[in-house]
C-alpha cells in the first residue's frame, strides 16, 4: 500500500518531485494544527519563562533552543512568532504519529530504496500572516553538514493548510535536482552562502500550490523557496525527511526509528 508508482518514479528522477494531493482528511488535519499549536503555545510560554537557550543571532535570524526544539523566531520582533521548530514531535504525540504515517514514509522508502527507515528531520513551518519569504536554496549542501547518508534522504512538506500563491507556498525550480550543489550567493552574509544563486538557470519556477492535506515529496537537491504570506490566513506545514534505519537525526543527534509495522496490510 502507498507505493511509488512507475510515472511518480519517473517524475521524481527527471524532475525531482512529485505530489499527491488530499492525504490527509479534515478530521485528521485539525487533530495535526492543534497539536502543532499547542507545540508552539509550549514553545512561546517556556521562552517566556526564560527555559530557553541564548539567541544566536546569524545576519538578520534569530535561533534559540526551547524545549529540545530548534527555534527560528521571526525577523521582525513585533512579530512575536515562531517561523520554524525542529525537531519538534518531541513536544506532541500526535505529531509522532504523523511521523509513523506510512502515506508519508512508505513513498520515501520506495524512493531510498530501504524498507526499515529513521528519521533524519522534522520541522514544523509556522507562517503567520505576514511570515517571512525563504530565498532560493537546496537542503542537500545544508544537510551535508550533519547527515550520516546524505545521498539517501528523502524528504517531503505535509500542508495543514491550503497552500497558496499569496500566502506563501512552496515554489520549485523543477529539474535543478540534477546539478547537485549549485553556487550559493555572494556578498549575503553567512546565511547566503546556503542560498542559491538562481541567475544562471534556464528552468522555471513552479508553485506548489496545493490544498491542506497534500504532500509533495522532494529531493535534497531541487532548488526551493517560499514567499511572504501576504494573506491574514496561518500557511503551516510539516516537513519530514527520512533515511535508512540506524542513523541519527540532523538536529540532536538522536535516533529515532521509524514504525513500520503501522503499514496496514
Ligand atoms: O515552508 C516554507 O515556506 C519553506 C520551507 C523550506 O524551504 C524549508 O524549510 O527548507
């Protein structure tokens, strides 16, 4: 149940994606909003506490760890919002469950080419009315810093809301997955060296626009971003990534395998 098909496989290895829409039913989308806002009401009220780890500050970001969790805060300090956590189904059962899903892991192990899988990442993007853009980058030259087996990660974003255009869905530049490691930016501070310099490319971007519960699997390298959310409406998604059985997470280093005996029969 749940595996690639032959024109997924396909896609994915001459585009670097592909996507499959309404997943997840409404039922079982409200259950996953409420506990990643109950991540972040945890988050916010323990960083008002001061349980929390000294603000690094890298160009205009600003990251702290809370509770286990990684925090991205919004640039913009009359913002007082998280942007991302990770990992995070630390802080929600529920949210572990997400992670055991075989609709999200099955199509990733068919894609590895492994069938006993751990967890490599999860982050949950928060994108608050007025959220910040995500320039151009690839997970692959980020993650090399960490990852156990960079080349078999596959990763995905899980929408918990309809993704749009004005409020700041994913976008991809199909078919950039084949460069590997493209330039970063120049003269862009620390942070710009894991941007993509996107100048140079003859292929188009696409937007992932896509309603709440789709998912659209991704390889490390294809080039991505996202844009302001210009709407007063939350745009919140989960992103997951898996490798092989056996190896530590990117952030904590901590295993964290994944159920695969919650594939129904
Ligand atoms: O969720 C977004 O807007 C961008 C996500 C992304 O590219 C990332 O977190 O790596």
């Amino acid at each position: 149940m749940y595996e690639v098909t032959a024109a997924e496989r396909d896609q994915f290895e001459k585009l670097g994606f592909f996507t499959r829409p309404g997943q997840f039913s409404a039922t079982e989308l409200e259950e996953i909003r409420a506990a990643a806002e109950s991540a972040h009401q945890r988050v916010l009220e323990a960083a008002e506490r001061g349980e929390s780890g000294e603000v690094d500050q890298v160009d205009n970001q600003k990251y702290q760890d809370v509770l286990g969790s990684t925090i991205k805060w919004e640039w913009d300090d009359d913002l007082r919002a998280v942007r991302s956590m990770e990992p995070v189904f630390q802080l929600e059962k529920r949210l572990g469950a997400v992670i055991d899903d075989p609709r999200l892991w099955k199509p990733c192990a068919d894609i590895i080419g492994c069938s006993e899988l751990s967890l490599f990442s999860d982050k949950l993007n928060v994108k608050r009315p007025g959220g910040a853009p995500f320039p151009w980058h690839q997970e692959g030259p980020y993650w090399a810093y960490g990852a156990e087996d960079l080349e078999r990660v596959v990763t995905l974003i899980l929408y918990l809301d309809d993704a749009t255009v004005d409020n700041g869905c994913l976008w991809i530049i199909p078919g950039t997955h084949r460069y590997g490691a493209l330039e970063s930016l120049k003269d862009r501070g620390t942070l710009g060296r894991l941007y993509t310099d996107v100048d140079r490319l003859e292929e188009k971007p696409l937007a992932m626009d896509l309603p709440a519960g789709s998912v659209a699997y991704f390889h490390r390298d294809i080039v991505h971003g996202s844009q302001t959310n210009r709407t007063d409406q939350n745009r919140r998604a989960y992103l997951l990534a898996y490798q092989p059985s056996g190896l530590r997470q990117w952030r904590n280093r901590e295993h964290r395998e994944i159920r695969t005996d919650s594939l129904p029969a």
